[in-house]
C-alpha cells in the first residue's frame, strides 16, 4: 500500500494513494459508509505498530464531481469522519508534492460535500470548509455532580464546545480534559445529542491569539492541531452571538500552542462558510507490508495499545 504521511501544525495525516479496498462508486457518504464496514483495513492502516494515536487517515477515490481534484474519505482509529480540516491541509500539501495540483485554487471532494483548498507555497493552504451552524446554544449535562454548560455546533462533524473550560486548557492538564471529554461526549449522547468531539476553549496565552482549545477525537486521543472541523464550528458559534464579524480574522491556538488563522463569511442557509489556514509538512513517503506471517497484521486492537 502506498502512502504519503504529513504533519499539519502537529497533527498527522495518513494520504493512502494506492492499495486501499474498492468502495464502488455512488456518493462519497455511501462509499465512507461501506468503508465503515471494512474494519481489519482501517485498523491495520491507522493502528499501531504500523500507525499512532492521534493519526487520521485520507483514503484518496475518485469524485463524482468532475470539477474536484480529488475525492477523499477521512478515518480516525475510531470512525469514519465527514471531513477533517487538518486532513485536507495535508492532503493539499501532499497532492502538490505529487505533482496532481499547482498554487491556486482547488476542489475536493468529502463525504460532507466539497470544500476548496487555495495551495499558498508548498507548505501554506488555506481550506474554505462546508457551510457550518450552530445546533444548539446553552445544552446542560451533568457529570461527576457538577453542570457543565456547551453549544453544539457542526463544522464537518459534531462538536459539543464549552467556553469557558472547568480545567484550564494547558499541556499539563491532557489526563484530565481527556476524561472530562469522554464523559461529557456520553452524557451529551444520553440527552439524544450525537457528537463526535468535544472542545474546551480557554482564554489566550498570548496577546496575538484570540484563544486556546483542546479537541477530545472519535478516538479519545486530542487533536495536536486546533482542529479545522472544531474551529469551523467554533466560528458558527462566534458568528451567532455577534462576537465575530464576516472576514475578520483570529487567531486559535491548541493545547500544545500550535496555531491556525481562521474567518468566515456568510452562508446561504443561515450559517456560516468557514476558513482555515494552516501549514503542512510531509513526513514520509513508503510502502505499506501486511505480511500474511505477521499476527499484527490488521493492527493492534484498541485497548491493547495503551
């Protein structure tokens, strides 16, 4: 299997170019729903001993839009995602480095619908993200006997944000976001709520940012990016109580103070049409061996590996 892997501000993505399993064709949202299926793949790819915790996969497909460059579908160790913003920085990045796009202008297409990615230098890209809202304001659940208070918002997936967090968001403190993430994702799932991730934003540590989060994944490892997804749904949020105004821009920092620039304008359904920029930088270029000898071949199962 031929795979290309990169870093975008920290947070790693696996580009799989050739050797992946054939998905058919139809819409993306159908071929991410078989490649849902197809368990022993995802995990001999994205798991350990050949992957890492805090790995996204980007199993390149053909589009069913001819004006797209590409069609991707994104995988953690844990789902099958709509679409991952830090992934299509590194995806862009990694597409230049093939040869398959030029500085400019490009569509890609997502299970979540097409996003465009604008290829700055070989490593700067700029992502205009799907048009992401605000689901709900002020959602209340209880955990440890204590009420948390958060909105739910979508920017490619679904994110339960509070702001301010209980814990200060700071590198010392991952153990305990992490836990607090996971049970806040169950109990907000008990009130009939499907989210995929969790974010505690934090005030700035820096006069130049506008603030800091931690970004609980599907996989319960924390995005090392300040997550393109998240921030996406973090601007619907902004934009909604009238503390962000249409292309101004801000800085977001992650719990381990790496940084993307992010703005918006209007959407046409009420939301907003978010932009992310990032760096990328590859990694590595290789070939994947799943030796039928190997009894890790399909990977290491979750639980194991920690």
């Amino acid at each position: 299997m031929y795979v290309i892997d990169s870093h975008t501000v920290g947070e790693p993505t696996r580009v799989i170019l050739e050797g992946g399993p054939d998905l058919g064709d139809g819409p993306l949202g159908t071929r991410a729903k078989r490649l849902a299926q197809q368990s022993d793949f995802l995990n001999a790819v994205i798991a350990e001993p050949r992957g890492q915790v805090a790995m996204v996969c980007a199993l390149l497909v053909e589009p069913t839009d001819p004006g797209c460059a590409a069609g991707v579908i994104y995988f953690d160790a844990d789902a099958v995602l709509g679409m991952c913003g830090h992934g299509t920085i590194g995806l862009a990045v990694t597409l230049a480095h093939l040869g398959r796009i030029g500085l400019g202008t490009h569509r890609i297409e997502t299970p979540a619908g097409v996003v465009s990615v604008t290829l700055h230098d070989a490593h700067t890209v700029t992502v205009t993200n799907v048009e992401s809202h605000r689901i709900a304001k002020d959602v209340r659940v209880s955990v440890g006997g204590a009420t948390i208070t958060g909105d739910i918002a979508y920017g490619g997936n679904q994110f339960y944000i509070i702001d301010p967090s209980p814990v200060p968001v700071c590198p010392q403190n991952i153990p305990q976001l992490t836990t607090l993430g996971i049970a806040l994702r169950e109990a907000v799932g008990a009130q009939g709520h499907m989210v995929d991730h969790v974010i505690f934003q934090s005030p700035p540590g820096s006069p130049d940012v506008h603030s800091r989060n931690f970004v609980l994944c599907p996989d319960d490892a924390y995005d090392r990016s300040p997550c393109g997804t998240g921030s996406s749904a973090r601007l619907a949020c902004l934009a909604a109580e009238g503390h962000l105004a249409e292309g101004q821009e801000i800085v977001q920092e992650s719990v381990i103070g790496s940084r993307y620039r992010l703005s918006y304008r209007h959407g046409p359904t009420g939301g907003v049409i978010p932009q992310i920029t990032g760096q990328a930088f590859l990694m590595a270029e290789s070939r994947l061996i799943f030796d039928p000898a190997d009894p890790f071949r399909h990977g290491i199962p979750k639980g194991r590996a920690q």
